[in-house]
C-alpha cells in the first residue's frame, strides 16, 4: 500500500510534484523537502505568525496546513518576495526602519503584512496593529515594525 500521495503546488512562482505523506505539515514540506528555510516554525499551534505563508493569495499558518492541503494550490513564502541585494520594497521598509531584531518572527511579519496591505485600508497605526495581532514578537515591541508598514504605505499607496 503506497503510504504517499502526488502533489503539485506552485511555490514562488515554480511548479512542483512530489509524492508527500498525507500527515506532512505544509511548513515541514517548505523547510525540508523544498529547502525553503525562510518559513519559520515557532510554536507549532498557530498561534505566534513565524510560520505565515501566502496560500492562494491568503496568509495561512503551514504549520496548521497539511501539504496535501495545498495540492493544487499558489503558496508564495518570505523567499518569493526578494533576494538579498533585491530586496521588495517592503522588506527595504523593514530595513530602513529597523523593524527587527533578532528576525525570527520577520519572515511571518512580512507575509502577513504582505495580505493585509492587499485587503485592508490601514488608515491608522491601529489598524495595523489589529492586522498584525496574530504575529508574535518578542523583541521588538512593534514600534518599528508598524513605522515600516505606515512608511510602505505612504510611500507605495497601498492599502484598498
């Protein structure tokens, strides 16, 4: 009895198949069978963000998800967003504002950032704190990590 199932996902814009485990966590396949390392695992309930990925254009916590779960589906991961030496302009936000620290939560930050920037107004630090509610952060105090958003926001426009 064969004990792994095909998938097909496109990450970061490339297309992949593997013959996964069904109990396979959607991080666990990113960091290990794709060495995406940029996908954190913190607390594996899905309660700190250090894991948020973008499925299907939504942020989703992989380390909640199966990947079989995202058969068929578009991830995109801290990696699809820049490189070093080109970074998006979010991430040059971050930078610029000194939005982290220790950065084991930034990859998390920056994805869910990423969605709610695409759905939300974020008229107010408020706002974007409320969006951010669900990323844990232990170094930061969030001071500079929402200066980064409302900078990228300004300067960029986005927000619905």
């Amino acid at each position: 009895m064969n004990k792994t199932r095909d998938i097909t996902v496109i990450v970061n814009n490339v297309a992949y198949e593997r013959a996964v485990e069904p109990r396979l966590l959607l991080a666990d396949f990113l960091r290990h069978t794709l060495g995406l390392t940029g996908t954190h695992v913190g607390c594996e309930h899905g309660v700190c963000g250090a894991c948020t990925v973008s499925v299907d254009g939504d942020s989703a916590r992989s380390c909640l998800m199966f990947a079989v779960q995202a058969d068929g589906c578009r991830v995109d991961t801290v990696e699809g967003l820049g490189k070093i030496g080109k970074m998006s302009p979010l991430q040059e936000s971050f930078h610029e504002h000194h939005a982290l620290q220790c950065g084991f939560c930034t990859p998390g930050m920056l994805m869910t950032a990423t969605d709610i920037l695409k759905k939300y107004p974020l008229a107010t630090d408020d706002e974007i704190r409320e969006g951010l509610s669900g990323n844990l952060c232990r170094c930061t105090g969030y001071v500079h990590i929402v200066k980064a958003i409302r900078a990228f926001k300004d300067k960029t426009g986005a927000g619905r």
